[in-house]
C-alpha cells in the first residue's frame, strides 16, 4: 500500500515543477524587458514638457492647469510627471508592464500558464512596433497607452473569475479597482472597458453569476467618461489642434468623420504591410477552412489573407527595362494608388458620388469577411463570438479616433489597443490550432516564438 505522506510530497514536487516551468521562461522575458527598457528609452518630447511643468509649478498646480487647458487624463498625468523626473523607476516598472502584459495575455488566451506559451505569447507581442513608445517620449506613450492597456487587463481579472466559475477574491478586487482608476482615465481604453465589459457583464447576468460587485466597475468608467467629456481642457484642446493641424475638420459631416475613421483603422491593418496582421489573417482562413464545409464562408474568410497578399505583392513588383506604355497597362498588382486614395483626411467620400464610396466599402467589406472568419474560426460558437466581439472592440479603438482632428497627427501610438487586440486574437487562434493538430500546431509555434524573439533582438539595432 502507497504510503500516503509519499504521495502527498509526490504532488508538492509536481507543483514546484510546474511553477519552475513557467518561473524560469517568466524571469527570462523580465530580465529582456529590463534590458531593453534601459537600453532603449530616453527621455525625450513631451516627457520634458511634463518635467518642467512639475519643477516650475508642483504636482497638484500642474495637475490643474492641464486639466483646464489641455487633457482630462489627470490621473496619468500625475503618475507621469513624476515618473519623467525618476527615469530609472520608470524603465524598471516598464519591464515589469511589459511582463505583466505577457503574463495576463497568456493566462486569457490559453487553458493554461506554460514555460512554451509565456515564449509565444511573448514572440507575438514582439511583433507589436514597440518603438511608437517614443513617437511622443518613453514615459508618455508608455503611461497613456500601454499602461493604460495593461492595468485594464488587470481590471478585467474580476469577469474573468467570474467567467472561469472562481470566486471574487477581495485582494484580485482591490487590486483590480485600483487598476482600472488609471486605466479608465484614458478615453479610448474607459470606452472599449465599458462596451466589452457591458457585455460580459450582461452574459454572465442571464447565466445568474454576475455579481453586483462588477457594477462599481461600470460606474468608474461612466464617471471616467464624464471627466473626459466635461473637461474644459477637452474642449481647449480641440479647439486648438482643429486650428493647428485639422482647419477643415470642424465642417465634416458624420459621414466624413466615419470615413476617416474608418481609413486610419483598415489602411494599416488590412493594406500595409505587418507580419502581426498577416498571421492573424492566415490563422483564420486555414481554421476557417478547416471548420466550415460551406465554401462562400471559406471563400469570405480567405478574402483577408488573399487581398493582404496581393497589397503586399503590388508594393514590391516594379515595371521592367522596357518604357512601352503597355507595360502600365500590364502592372495588374500595382498598388500605387491605395497610398493616395487613403489619405490623411479619408478618402474623400462623397455622397452624391458612388465612386468615391470604394474605398470605404472595400474596408467595410474586408471586415465583414474577418468577422465571418473568426466566427467560424472557433469549434466552440461562444468563444467565435467572443472573438468577433473583441475585434470589434479594437477596430473601433481607432475608428473613434475619427472624430478627433487628432486623429492622423496623433500617429500611430493610438493604434496601441488594435495591435494588442490582434496578439490576443492571434493567440487565441494558436490555441484553436492546438485543438485540430498538436503537432503542427507546436512547429507553427517554435517558429512564430523564434521570429518573435528575433523581431525583438532587431528592435536594438533599429534604435
């Protein structure tokens, strides 16, 4: 007979292993963050602005006054000032969001926290052009978007419990609330919080496990947004950049906002080139196709990957020696165009003219056959769904941007949320992939977690 102290040290053994397995590859990409976050930030941009404004007025006073005059982020803001004047904390806590970043996206995507999975999810995320950090300086970019993102992700840890059948543990809670008072102070993070949450919220509600502890929640991001909307700062603002970089902006019509919405988000997800996208749309027509048996669905889902291909293609093959005329005609892939159509102020929409309604259809029309993808992607129809959903959220992440006279200048710093909803999609897929073929789901890994990583060692050379 087995001798049961035996089998009980058996299984404490088994469970440091465990936690050795996943330790080991965690304090690894620590360490990389670390390296990198001190190797490659400077303090720069408005990371000095925000310093001398804290030298010249203090905290409290430089809260105030930018509250007035420019921006509602108050919270951020105060973090912010501080953390330009102490650079070095900054880096360290930068590695640690960065870690946390991989850590909570590994622990949403997958049944499990694995050593291999931590390496994947961090290949993915490398794909993500983490030098927009300093398109703004280090310490701004950082707080207003990937913090930001990062502390929602904390935020969301309460309807995850829920979601998984655990219980709220009141230390996850307090936490979790204290996250989301910074992140919610961001407004395109508070408004994908509150629309995606909402909706958790309202499933888990019919499946009689909410709990009304998740409202306060809902009433951090409402209030969040009545900051945002009722800072005389907000308005200042507007008025300024709209004079400044946008003059035309203020007689657009809905539509035409819509339409620069919608240019700024598909243009770089759907046209240029970005090996994160690209993957994204190859995982979805291959499961999609695997899926479905009905060949407009498999047809609708490939669509994605084939136009991306072809984008791609276009932009890389040039006419011959020859000048005959005929070789324009010749150029079928030539991509040219797309660069002028997508401008910077839209396409141009006009509603007396079908015409220019193209380019705004063929976005609208390329995300409709990914949600069809998605959707089909996912042997369970809930989690397709739940997909869709969250490609939704990060689409329209930027397309609100739209509405803004910001919305080109602020660059691509504000496509922050899309990138990190496309990992998370990614990543989801991976796990799908999982479920039809180990094997060559595992060698897909290897080789998307090597890339990554080199991705991430070629972003010192790019400094």
């Amino acid at each position: 007979m087995d001798n049961p102290n035996s089998l009980g040290d058996t299984k404490k053994r088994g469970n440091v292993g465990k936690k050795i397995d996943y330790l080991v590859p965690l304090l690894i990409i620590a360490f990389l963050t670390l390296v990198f976050n001190f190797y490659m930030a400077a303090v720069s941009g408005d990371d000095i602005t925000y310093l001398d404004r804290l030298n010249s007025m203090g905290l409290i006073e430089a809260s105030k006054a930018h509250y007035e005059s420019w921006s509602a982020r108050i919270v951020i803001e105060a973090v912010l000032m501080y953390l330009a004047k102490y650079f070095t904390l900054w880096k360290i806590l930068n590695a640690a969001v960065m870690t946390g970043t991989v850590w909570l996206l590994t622990k949403y995507a997958f049944p499990k926290i694995t050593g291999k999975r931590l390496f994947l999810t961090f290949g993915v995320y490398s794909f993500v052009p983490y030098g927009m950090m300093d398109e703004a300086g280090w310490v701004a970019t950082a707080l207003n978007y990937h913090w930001a993102v990062f502390l929602a992700l904390v935020a969301f840890y309460p309807f995850y419990q829920k979601l998984q059948g655990e219980k709220i543990t009141i230390p996850i809670y307090v936490a979790s609330l204290a996250a989301a008072v910074f992140a919610l102070n961001q407004e395109q993070v508070n408004s994908c919080f509150l629309v995606f949450t909402t909706i958790i919220s309202i499933y888990l509600f019919k499946k009689k496990q909410y709990e009304f502890k998740l409202l306060a929640f809902s009433l951090l991001s409402l209030a969040g947004l009545g900051l945002f909307l009722l800072s005389p700062g907000t308005t200042t603002r507007t008025g300024i950049e709209t004079e400044v970089r946008f003059p035309a902006f203020e007689n657009f019509s809905f539509i035409n906002k819509l339409d620069i919405g919608l240019s700024s988000f598909g243009k770089p997800f759907f046209i240029d080139s970005n090996i994160l996208f690209f993957l994204l749309f190859a995982l979805v027509a291959f499961l999609a196709f695997t899926r479905s048996q009905n060949y407009y669905v498999r047809f609708l889902s490939m669509i994605p990957l084939g136009f991306n291909v072809m984008v791609y293609l276009g932009g890389t093959m040039r006419l011959g020696f020859t000048h005959y005329a005929s070789n324009h005609l010749s150029a079928i892939f030539s991509t040219d165009r797309l660069n002028e159509i997508f401008a910077d102020t839209g396409t141009g929409i006009a509603f007396r003219h079908p015409s220019t309604w193209l380019p705004t259809l063929l976005i609208l029309g390329l995300i409709l056959c990914l949600l069809v993808g998605l959707v089909t992607s996912f042997e369970d129809p809930k989690v397709g769904i739940l997909a869709a959903l969250i490609f939704l959220m990060g689409a329209s992440a930027r397309v609100i941007i739209g509405f803004s006279p910001t919305s080109w200048a602020s660059g691509i710093r504000t496509y922050f949320i899309t990138y990190m909803v496309a990992v998370f999609l990614v990543l989801l897929l991976l796990n799908e992939l999982r479920k039809i073929s180990k094997p060559k789901s595992e060698v897909l890994g290897l080789a998307i977690t090597v890339l990554g990583f080199c991705t991430f060692l070629l972003a010192f050379f790019n400094r």
